[in-house]
C-alpha cells in the first residue's frame, strides 16, 4: 500500500509540474487561415492617374499653365539676351556710368526671372498636387465601392504596398479606371 501511495503521489507530483510548465508558457496558436474564398486586388494608382479620364484631364491643365509660364520666361530670357548684347557692344562706347547703370539693371532683370522661375515652380507643384490629390480622393471611393461589389477582401496600391508578385489576374488598375470614368461622367451630366 505504501508503494502505491507513492506512486500516486509522484503521479500527481508529476502531474503538477506538467501543469506548472504549461501555463508559464501556452502552447503556440496556430496562424489563422485565410478561406479559400478570400479574394485580395491591387491597384497602380501611377496608372490610375495616367489614364482615367479626370487624370488626363488634370495633366492637360497643367500642361496649359506651364506652357503659360514657359511663354513668360522665354520672354524674359529673351529681354536678359538683349541686355546683355547691348553690354557687350555697347559696353565700352557707354559712360561708367550708363555701363553700370545698365549692368544693373542687367543683375535685377536676372535676379527676378529667377525668382519667378521658383515662384513659378512652386505654384505647378502646389497646383498638381491639389488637382492630384482630388483625383485619388475620387478614386479612393471608386475602389471601395468596387471592392465590395467584388467582394474584395483586402485591395493594396501596387508600388507602395511592397507587393513583390502579384498576378496579372488580381489587377484591378483598368476595372478601377473603367469605373472611375463611368462615376465620374455620372456625375458631369
């Protein structure tokens, strides 16, 4: 009896280190699989924005206001050209001082064109970046609503996201545009 006493106790002893060893360290939970029926898209919003009707649009008004300001320093660049071929050939028939004077006017002409190449550059960033960002704000609802047309369980942007292999058949670039442009000319009627 005594024998059998002690096993039961080392049983038990047995028992409660297996226990004590398990809840200091849980056993690990398996991943969780995704069903089968999981459906994941990506997107190159870079296309997007290439190709959708609202983005060609928004390019063209770009392109017009840069060929705007392009007419503005070319007209600049020619009036410097002048100025400085006048001092060239002029410059040693002129007074010291007309030669500065015009030498002058010559540093002035330059420092503003090139205050207004900046300043004109600034304004084409902030103004394709506005026009930018209202085209993917658009978007942004075009691709939810067709991810849950779709039943898309998750929709990445290609270039951004890190996906490093996507096939072809999870691309939704052209499905979004094709939708983008149907809303939007929805919406100009």
């Amino acid at each position: 009896m005594k024998a059998a006493v002690v096993s039961v106790v080392a049983v038990a002893v047995v028992a409660m280190l297996v226990s004590g060893t398990a809840a200091q360290a849980p056993a690990p939970v398996p991943a969780p699989v995704a069903p089968a029926s999981m459906k994941i898209g990506y997107i190159d919003v870079q296309r997007v924005l290439a190709r959708s009707a609202a983005g060609v649009a928004a390019r063209e008004q770009l392109e017009k206001e840069r060929a705007t300001i392009q007419k503005d320093m070319d007209g600049r660049r020619v009036e410097l050209e002048k100025l400085r071929d006048e001092l060239e050939k002029k410059g040693a028939l002129m007074t010291p001082d007309a030669r500065r004077e015009k030498q002058e006017q010559f540093e002035r002409k330059r420092r503003d064109a090139a205050r207004a190449a900046d300043d004109y550059q600034k304004e084409l960033e902030k103004k394709e970046s506005v026009l930018l960002q209202k085209v993917l704000q658009e978007v942004s609802g075009v691709i939810e609503k067709v991810g849950k047309e779709k039943n898309y369980y998750m929709i990445v942007e290609k270039r951004n996201a890190g996906v490093l292999y996507a096939s072809n058949d999870a691309d939704l670039t052209d499905e979004i545009i094709r939708a983008y442009d149907r809303d939007a000319g929805g919406k100009k009627k």
